[in-house]
C-alpha cells in the first residue's frame, strides 16, 4: 500500500535578482536537448538541426539539411557516448554521428518503434542505448532492437517523454498521458495520479538527489519520491516554494547539491539550504524565458537550452547587477582589435572589462568622457590566449554583458 508523507520546507531566503550571470554562447536557435562529449556541447535544436559548441574556442558547428542531408532540422534529444553523437528528430527517426559521417535508421529501415524520439539514454551495464519515442520504448544493443509497447508489456504509455536510470538500476520512463513506469531487471510497475503522489500524469522529467530521493517533474510541480519507503514526501509547486514556472522541462543537481529545474518561465536553483535563486531573461542574462533543456558537465558547469539560445552558468562571481546588452563587437571572431559599440551617455565614462569563462578579471578600459550617443571602441586583444571571453561594459552603476572569441 502507497504512503504519503508530508514534510515541510524551510525556505531560506527568496532571491528575485540572480547573483551571477548566464553567458551566451552565440548560439541562438531553439535549444531543446543538451548534452556533452567532454570536450564540445552538443545541442538539439528545433529549426536548425543539430549545434555543436567548442567552450575552449568559441566554435560553432551546424549539421543540417543544408550541410548534412537531413530531411528536417527538426530534433528534440540527443546523446553523446562513446564517441558517437545520437539525435532523435521529431519526425523522421534517429541519426547516429560516427567518424565524421552520418546514419540514418527510422521506421523503415530499421525496427525502432517511432520516428519522434523524445530522449535518448545509455545504459553502461549492458553497453545498451534506450530511446523514448511516440509509439513506445525502444533499446538497440550489439544492433538488435528490442520494443515494448502498453499492448504487448506492461508499459504504461506508447507516448514516451523522458528516460533516467537512478542509483540503484531502475529505469524510470514518462509518458506524455499515462504517467510514469519503473523498470526494475524485468519487472513492471506505474505510478500514476491514481495510485501515487504524482500530481498528473505527463511526465516532463526525472532525476536523483544524492540522498538517492527520486524527483518526477509532471505538469503540475515536482514530485519528491522516496524509492526505499515508498513514501511520496513533498511537491514543488507555486504554492510551497518560489519556482520560475511550475512547468519543469529538465532538471538535474550539481557538484554542489544545488537542484537546477529548467522551466517554461525561466530557470529556478534551490541550494541544500533551501535558499531558492530564480533566473529569468532581465536579471541574468537568460537569453529566453522558456527554456527546454539542461545539461550540468564534468566541470559541474550548468549549461541552458531556451528558445533564444544556448547558455552556460558558471560557479565563479561575476558584477552582480545585470541587464541586457545593449552594445556590439565586431569583428567576432577576431585576431588583434575589437571595436565595441556602446550607446555613452556624456555624464557617465564607461569601463570595460574582460573575464575568462572562469570569472577571472583580465583587463580593464576606461572609456573616454564628454562623449555622447553611439560611440565606438577599439580594445586590442592580441596578447589574449586564443579562447572565448565575456566582456562587461560599465555604465551609470549597469552592466551589460558580450561574449567575444579570440582566434
């Protein structure tokens, strides 16, 4: 028999203003899914097929149908392991990144069950790679297919949305309406409104804590489930604590213990005091509100996918005070000289600085005075390691933020 507990949360300090800031990567397309092969960030995005994005140097790499022969750019996961790089499109199955060339496998040339891939996880145990698509549950491994669908297994739902392997080896699956099915060596169980803690029952995403508490994003909040007593314990919602959106697309904890929850209203972080920290586009540098995927690195970077682009946050302190930018480089990239467009008010001198990624401050430029209206900058950067950059320009107690590559 289920039980429910209730618990309360102490909710420390509520903070509207974000205290660091998210740095865009000049990707600006619809990001969708995130992941990482340990050296580039890979990005699934809706219009454009699938990015990659150096963080050493700053490069973008597009794969579409113009440049790789897909039939749509249209991609909703993707997964990196083991070299290869796998990308689930909406509508026309998977491709699969090996040595440089792409493959293709949908519906008819292969036995994958859908041709909509939501999420794409990989098992190590068995070396097995698990796709949750449209018409039910799919796992290739050695290059044979094994399906499951809610007519021919105990599957809840056809309409699959996320996947999660926890601590133990249980596979957790999500469904778009049927809620959320656990997979433990061979046996079947779901938990949905009905017979559980689950709010409703589409399934958004799922994750682990490091005390082994496992968390169901569903439609309506957050779902705090304790595997070993099988006790629902609490539900993150507008009503118990502060959140960008009770809509959770992906979420995930860092080195830290911080809970990230990527949300369709901006990005919420609780720390393990309960001190929650919410993100949104004009007080952190968010590119969009919305925001789909979430990926947290080897580096315990935590990098956003919104539907105005890709963005990472970094651990290190940046100036607090945030707003958008309103200034261009150009040329980006570039060798020796940036030139930096700034509108100057004549009372206020401007300064700017240059960070590495790690927050480290480089150098500094003071503006010239009794300028006034758009005025323009030449910074030299030649004796810069070749990289990426987050350049501030200081003006009137505002700062507004710029990445820039050096070649």
């Amino acid at each position: 028999m289920k039980t429910f507990g209730l618990i309360s949360i102490l909710v420390c300090v509520t903070s509207l203003r974000a205290q660091q800031t998210w740095i865009r990567t000049g990707i600006t397309d619809t990001i969708l899914a995130i992941h990482g092969d340990g050296t580039l960030i890979w990005a699934a995005t809706e219009a454009d097929g699938v990015k990659s994005f150096n963080p050493a140097t700053g490069a973008i790499t597009t794969y579409n149908s113009a440049k790789s022969g897909f039939p749509d750019n249209d991609f909703r996961s993707i997964l990196c392991v083991n070299g290869d790089v796998y990308a689930g499109s909406n509508n026309y199955g998977l491709f699969i990144l090996h040595d440089e060339g792409w493959s293709s496998f949908d519906t008819t040339n292969s036995d994958i069950s859908g041709n909509s891939i939501k999420d794409i996880m990989y098992v190590e145990a068995d070396s097995s790679i698990w796709f949750a698509t449209d018409k039910g549950l799919s796992i290739l491994k050695e290059g044979t297919w094994t399906n499951y669908d809610s007519i021919a297994s105990p599957l809840a739902g056809n309409a699959l949305t996320c996947l999660y392997q926890s601590r133990e080896g249980i596979i957790w699956i999500g469904t778009k309406y049927a809620g959320l099915s656990k997979y433990d060596n061979g046996t079947w169980e779901t938990f949905n409104y009905g017979n559980s803690g689950i709010n409703n029952n589409a399934i958004r995403a799922i994750t682990q804590d490091e005390d082994d508490l496992l968390y169901v994003a569903d439609y309506l909040g957050v779902n705090r489930y304790d595997i070993v007593a099988d006790n629902w314990l609490f539900v993150y919602n507008l009503f118990t604590v502060p959140m960008t959106s009770e809509k959770v697309n992906r979420m995930g904890f860092d080195d830290d213990d911080n809970f990230w929850m990527a949300t369709h209203g901006g990005v919420t972080r609780a720390d393990s005091t309960n001190h929650f920290t919410l993100y949104y586009d004009y007080n952190s540098n968010l590119p969009n509100n919305v925001c789909d995927a979430l990926y947290i690195d080897e580096n315990n970077t935590v990098w956003v996918g919104t539907y105005g682009g890709l963005a990472f946050y970094t651990q290190e302190a940046f100036p607090n005070t945030i707003t958008s930018s309103s200034m261009s480089i150009i040329p980006n990239p570039a060798n020796t000289d940036i030139t930096v467009t700034i509108n100057q008010l004549a009372e206020d001198i401007p300064t700017f600085c240059i960070y590495d990624l790690n927050g480290k401050n480089l150098e500094n430029v003071i503006g010239v005075p009794a300028l006034y209206g758009e005025c323009a900058y030449t910074i030299n950067i030649s004796d810069l390691p070749s990289g990426m950059y987050l350049l501030c320009a200081i003006q009137s107690n505002e700062r507004m933020f710029e990445t820039f590559v050096k070649l």
